[in-house]
C-alpha cells in the first residue's frame, strides 16, 4: 500500500500530539512490511507522518519540491529532524525547480499523487489557499479517484 500525506505545516504542540495518535493508528491498520509512505518532509504533518510510518516500520519515499528545498524552507529546529528522515528514506525524487515556489508546490503534489493508492490530509477542512496547499492536493487526489482520509482530531489547531 502506497500512502501519501499532506497537510497543515504549523500544529501547537498538543495537535502533534493527538495527529501522531490518529496517524499510529490510521497507518497501523496497513501491513507495515508492505507500506510505503511518501511525503514532501515539511514540516508539521509531513514530518509527523514520515516518523510514525518508520517507528511502525513503513518505507519512507521523499519527493522534494526544489534543489533549495533544504536551504530555503527547513528551519533550523527542524534540520537534523529533516535531515534524519532524508536520510531513512529508500528513495528520493527532486522535482525540476531551482526554487520552492507554488509552482515547484504544485509539481511536488502532482509528483505524490502520481505514485499513491491512499493520501492522508492532516487538514482543517478550508480552502485552498493556493495551487500547491494542502486543500488543494485534497481536490487533486479526490479529481483522480485516490482515496482521502483526513485526520484532524477534535482539539487539534493550527497556529
């Protein structure tokens, strides 16, 4: 099973904590030596997702939206957590784009819902703020007949 996520980059602390619950036990329903999770590596859902798949013992691939993806987009309290999960992950793909833009975005949805049978939508539920956002990969993979399950569990916000 080929499981994508998306979501919101900005969860208090205690919404870290109830997604990281909702996801072990959405992604523990799956075979783990047949789950493959791939994920953008943002941070907020996406890392919180790519963590619980390899402590459940998932495959993690990695699609990067630029070449200064890292550079450009990874804070410095978030660097060794990224680099860390970059390294764990059996297989990399770096869209075509110098920059992280919402082009370089969009690629990078088009990229994962390309290769999944399920996206997990760490989301509040509103709109899309532009092409390459959360709402936004919801519509593409509902557009394409990809299963979506949305977490976003009672008490969760984003700040």
């Amino acid at each position: 099973m080929r499981v994508g996520v998306t979501g919101h980059l900005n969860l208090s602390e205690e919404s870290v904590r109830l997604v990281t619950a909702a996801l072990r036990d959405h992604l523990g329903t799956f075979d783990a030596a047949s789950l493959v999770g791939v994920s953008c590596l943002a941070r907020g859902s996406d890392s919180v997702f790519a963590e619980v798949l390899i402590e459940l013992g998932g495959r993690l691939e990695v699609v990067l939206p630029s070449t200064d993806y890292r550079e450009a987009k990874i804070g410095p309290d978030q660097i060794s957590q990224f680099d860390r999960l970059l390294a764990e992950a059996s297989a990399v793909n770096t869209m075509p784009f110098d920059t992280a833009d919402p082009d370089a975005y969009a690629a990078a949805n088009e990229a994962l819902l390309g290769s999944i049978d399920q996206l997990v939508a760490i989301w509040d539920g509103r709109p899309a703020l532009d092409k390459g956002g959360t709402a936004a990969a919801v519509a593409g993979a509902r557009a394409r007949g990809i299963a979506v399950h949305v977490i976003w569990p009672e008490g969760a916000r984003r700040v």
